[in-house]
C-alpha cells in the first residue's frame, strides 16, 4: 500500500519545476501521446462497429436471422413446421423459402442469377419493413403470375424495365439423379435495393408456388427461414430449435451463413487496434525517459529519502505514483475526448466534408455514404484496462532503477 508520506513526495516531484524543461516536455507528450491514443482506438473502433452493424442490417434486409432446412433439402408440410418455427420463444416470424441458381436472359444480355421463391404474405411478416423497393411492390408476386423482381444493378445490367418480359434458365433435377435446362418466362414487376453487390447484382425474387413449380417440387419448400426479436440471440435460437425438432431437420443463423463478412471485418478491427496501440506503446516509452530524466535529476532528494529512513520499496512506490498519475491522466482526457468523438461521428464528419470540399464516402463509388459510428462500452473498458496496466508497467523500470540508488555515494560531494 502506498502511504501518504510516499504519495505527498510523489505528487511533490509531479509538480516541483524541473532544472531542465526537457524533462517537463516529454512528461506532456507522453500524456498527450496516451491520450491520442486511446482516443483514436475508440474512435476507431466505433467506427468499425458502426461499418459492422450497416454490413449486418444489410444483409439481413433481404434474409432472414436463420432458418430451418429439411435433412434432405425438402420440407413438405412446411406450414406445421412454421407454425412450430413462430412457436418458439424469441422469434418474431417466419416464412417459407426455395432457392435455386440460374441464367437469366432479357434480350441478348445473359447474367447469373440466383432465384428466391417466397410468400408476400409471409415475406411482409419477416422482412416486408426492410426490403427497400425501388419500384413495384412485394405484392406483385402471385402464384401462376409468373412475376419476378430484380436487384436494381441485376434490372440494369439486363436494360430490363417494368413490364419487360426475361427469361429464366435453371437446372431442373428429373428422376434419375440428373438435370435437365428448363426455360421459364417472367415479367418484371419490381426493383429493389438492398445496398449490397451480392444481393443487388444476382438476386431475383418470384413467388415460392412458381419456384416450387420450376423444381418440381409439388409445393414443398426447401426451408423455413424466421426473425427473432433479438437478432444476437438468433444463434441461440437456431441451437434450440435443432434441439427441439430433433434431427429432421437442419437449423442455422446468420453468423453462420455470412460469417466470412464479419470474420473480415473482426480481423480489420484487431489489426487497427494492434496498430493505433503503438501511439500508446510510445508514449508509455516516454514515461519510462521522463522518468529515467527525472531520478537522475532527483538522485541527492532519493538518497536523502533513504537516509531519513525511507525503504527501497518505498522509493519505488514514490516514483509509481508520478509515472501512472501521467499515465492514467492521459487515459482519462483520451476516454473522455475518444466518448465524445465517437458519438459525434456523424456530425463531425459531414462538417469536415464541407470544410474542405470533399466527400469522404461518395455515392457513386460506395454504398454507404456516411461514416456511422456505434460505441461500445465493453470497448472502452477494455481500452481503457489495457491502457491503465500498460502505463502503470511502464514506471516499474525507472521507479525500480531509483531504489538502487546509494545514498553514501549520492552525498559523498554534497
């Protein structure tokens, strides 16, 4: 424990004027350096949350949070399966859903596709709110219509527009195992834009009796895909539904199905953070100079704090609470200053944008336009812990080094 003697003394070299201001210099850029830091790596990483939670809105504006697949890819009374699918605690609805791959042709041009077959009336209950439609409606799709919506860069690329007729070529399985081409016939009805190239470029909505049909599948479904209310706690939710329709079935989440998007950006925040931690790593460096100058400086008061009795513990005590009153002073403004930038994010940025003229994030080359910005609390504490231990390491070396000083050879001219 540290005693008020040994905390007076420290606090007294805190703020005692130095011989040289070279030594008081590098004791505020060691501050300032800690305080950047810590700033910069809640910003930063709010700015990485704010990107991961935009990439997660849109990816699941035109999926849902999991689903639930039969053992052999067929669920054919899927509508006792959906009823115990929305009976589960957690989840918000569901709905039905085949899936196949693709050609689709409108004039000349040939592109990719991959086809969802829903229901309106249940894709409305899912995921109706998030779908932006940018022309048509969901509504359009109805069993027989042989109606289709498109991504709006799909609609695009294929010069198609409301009312032209496109042309479907997917493979279609037969009896023996193999597959045959079949050629369908839509209208477009609809454009929508969900913000993402893998869903705006390839994909096509039809209704699940027409894709059901194409697949001939005699009107089973391939899953049954559901929303929680919590979309952390789909994960969980997926657990229990395996376990409680037994192996039947097949059930997975959207961690699971999109994991290489966040497994991306999980990788791009640890590197940021090892990166913008070495503004920290360098400042705590500076405290471990500063302090080095300041025992030198203090070499005649350490030895006649020894001759009054101090012990070297104590010494070494004196010179901790010099060094992490920097440090953790540092950490403070840089929590402080990092809290109120990072939930400022979206003013700051645009105010920056029009100061000098230039569009961070332009809408022609990106999708997302603004810098959003999430603050996680879990991420201050752990910044800040980190930041506290490491600059308290950083006293040892020097605090250590006054403790073996000796006060007879130290006073021997004196």
């Amino acid at each position: 424990m540290i005693n008020p003697v040994e905390l007076f003394v420290g606090l007294r070299y805190l703020r005692a004027k130095r011989r040289t201001r070279f030594v008081s210099f590098i004791t505020l850029i060691s501050l300032v350096g800690i305080a950047l830091g810590v700033a910069a790596l809640i910003v930063i990483l709010s700015v990485m949350n704010g990107f991961e939670g935009e990439l997660r809105n849109r990816l699941l504006s035109m999926s849902a949070h999991g689903s639930v697949t039969g053992s052999e890819g067929v669920i054919e009374d899927w509508e006792a399966l959906a009823e115990a699918v929305d009976s589960e605690p957690g989840v918000s609805a569901s709905a039905p859903f085949v899936q196949m791959e693709g050609m689709i042709q409108s004039g000349r041009d040939l592109h990719a596709v991959l086809v969802h077959g829903v229901d309106p009336d249940y894709e409305n209950r899912l995921s109706g709110d998030l779908i932006n439609m940018v022309e048509g409606d969901l509504g359009a799709l109805q069993p027989g219509s042989r109606s289709i919506i498109l991504g709006r860069i799909l609609a695009y690329d294929l010069g198609a527009r409301i009312g032209d007729g496109v042309v479907l070529l997917v493979p279609r399985p037969v009896g023996d195992g193999t597959l045959e081409p079949l050629l369908e016939r839509f209208v477009l009805r609809g454009v929508f834009e969900a913000g993402l190239q893998d869903h705006d470029g390839v994909l096509a909505l039809v209704h699940v009796a027409d894709a059901s049909a194409i697949q001939a599948l005699d009107g089973a479904v391939n899953s049954i895909r559901f929303r929680a209310d919590d979309v952390m706690a789909a994960p969980a939710i997926a657990t229990a539904l395996q376990t409680r329709l037994g192996d039947t079935v097949t059930s997975s989440d959207w961690t699971v199905e999109n994991a290489s998007y966040f497994r991306a950006i999980r990788i791009e925040k640890m590197m940021m953070s090892l990166i913008l931690s070495l503004i920290i790593g360098v400042a705590a460096f500076n405290i471990v100079a500063s302090l080095v100058m300041v025992v030198t400086d203090k070499t005649t008061d350490i030895a006649v704090l020894r001759t009054l009795g101090m012990g070297p513990n104590g010494v070494v005590r004196v010179f901790f609470v010099q060094g992490a009153l920097i440090g953790w002073a540092g950490v403070v403004i840089g929590v402080l200053l990092g809290i109120v930038l990072a939930v400022n994010v979206p003013v700051i940025v645009p105010f920056l944008e029009q100061l000098v003229g230039f569009q961070i994030m332009p809408g022609d080359v990106y999708y997302v336009t603004r810098i959003p910005s999430e603050l996680e609390w879990r991420d201050v504490a752990t910044i800040s812990l980190a930041a506290l231990v490491l600059t308290s390491l950083a006293t040892l070396y020097p605090a250590r080094r006054a403790a073996l000083v000796n006060p007879a050879a130290a006073l021997r001219y004196e």
